[in-house]
C-alpha cells in the first residue's frame, strides 16, 4: 500500500502515515522501516504493509519512494492552498 508521512517525532522513533485506503491512519515506530538508517519527514511517500493489533493499525516494512514536497510541514502546505471559507449567519 502506499501512503504519505504526516508526521514523525524526528527520530524515526515513531511516527503516522496516512494510507492510500483511506482507512484508519498507521502508526510506526522503530523497527518498522525495512531499510536501516532511512531518515523520514512529513510528506515522505512511501509503500508499507499494514497490521491491525487490537484495533490499532501498525506500519511494518515502510519503504520511503520519495522525498518531502518542499520540506516544510503538509499541514502548512495544506492550510495555505486550501480555500478562504466564508461564513454567513442567516438570521
């Protein structure tokens, strides 16, 4: 499955990846990349395999496939691209 990093505690630690599924997000954490000394950033695409432990779904075998859009933060990006809302009261 493929998904993209949202957010990672910077050590590779530990970390979420929203899946291609659009199911629950993954969660991983050391151990879970298949490639050792792989450094991964929000906005990372990357393919992995997905386990669910007791409702919980875990990343394993996390490939990275590219690198960040930009390097800043996809929350950002997101918040910058996205639409101004306008609100209106009906009275």
């Amino acid at each position: 499955m493929f998904g993209v990093i949202l957010w990672t505690d910077g050590t590779n630690q530990s970390g979420i990846i929203w899946c291609e599924d659009q199911q629950q997000l993954a969660y991983f954490r050391k151990g879970s990349l298949l490639t050792e000394g792989v450094s991964l950033a929000i906005g990372d695409f990357v393919t992995l395999d997905v386990q669910d432990q007791n409702g919980v779904r875990f990343a394993r075998n996390v490939v990275r496939l590219g690198p960040s859009a930009g390097g800043e933060a996809l929350g950002e990006r997101l918040k910058r691209q996205a639409p101004r809302a306008r609100v209106r009261v009906a009275t």
